[in-house]
C-alpha cells in the first residue's frame, strides 16, 4: 500500500474462487432484482456457493433520486420478487437510523464557547 492506503491498479485482481454471473429481472417501474450465480473461473456453474440476489430501487427525496440496495436472502427468484418490498422498506429504515446517527454525531462535535471566549469575541459588557 502506499502512503494514502489506496492498493495500486497494477495489483487489482480479480478473486478466482468469488465469480458470480449476474442476470437483471426488472418490471421497467418499481425496480430490479440481480440474481448472482456462482460461477468458476472459466464460467461454468459452482454448485459449493448458493446464488444470491439483490434488489434495487430509487426513492424520490428533497435532493434528487435516492438508490437504495440490499440483499434477499432467498434461494429462487420468486421468493426474492415476494421478499423485494420488505427487503427494501428495511433497508431504506437501516438508512434512515444510520443518516440519523450521523447528526447525532455532528450535533455531539459541536463546541460552545465559554464565558471567557464569548467575552473575546464581543468585548466586555
């Protein structure tokens, strides 16, 4: 790693033994759902590794579309087209609390001045 902790392109590489091929269902409205299915490095099925799914969605907010993401934990796609709704009304609450925690925390690091300081700024009474 260098001095900025960023690995240099030269030594990205792929995980041979993570390959997932990756097929999009959508209904062209609401959302979409990947399936990932594992594959072997020379694109046949890996049976040892389940297929995972995933689905996708966009809200409307105050600054423009919102993507939201998450995993299905299902084994087939009409269980994951079931799950979607739920799924994603979960993951948009995870967001929610995590956007929250992040004030909470910015409110904390907020520092009030002193009498002392205070009185610097705008002089003695």
């Amino acid at each position: 790693m260098n001095e900025h902790n960023v690995q240099p392109i030269a030594d990205l590489k792929l995980d041979e033994k993570n390959l997932y091929k990756e097929e999009v269902f959508t209904d062209l409205r609401v959302g979409s759902l990947k399936q990932l299915t594992p594959v072997t490095k020379d694109g046949s099925r890996d049976i040892g590794r389940p297929t995972l799914f995933v689905g996708e969605t966009q809200l409307m907010s105050q600054v423009g579309p919102l993507p939201v993401q998450t995993r299905i934990e299902t084994d087939n796609l009409e269980a994951a087209i079931e799950a979607f709704p739920a799924a994603i009304q979960s993951a948009v609450e995870a967001m929610i609390e995590e956007v929250k925690e992040l004030q909470r925390r910015e409110m904390s690091r907020i520092v009030v001045p002193g009498v002392e300081t205070t009185s610097k700024i705008i002089g003695p009474k």
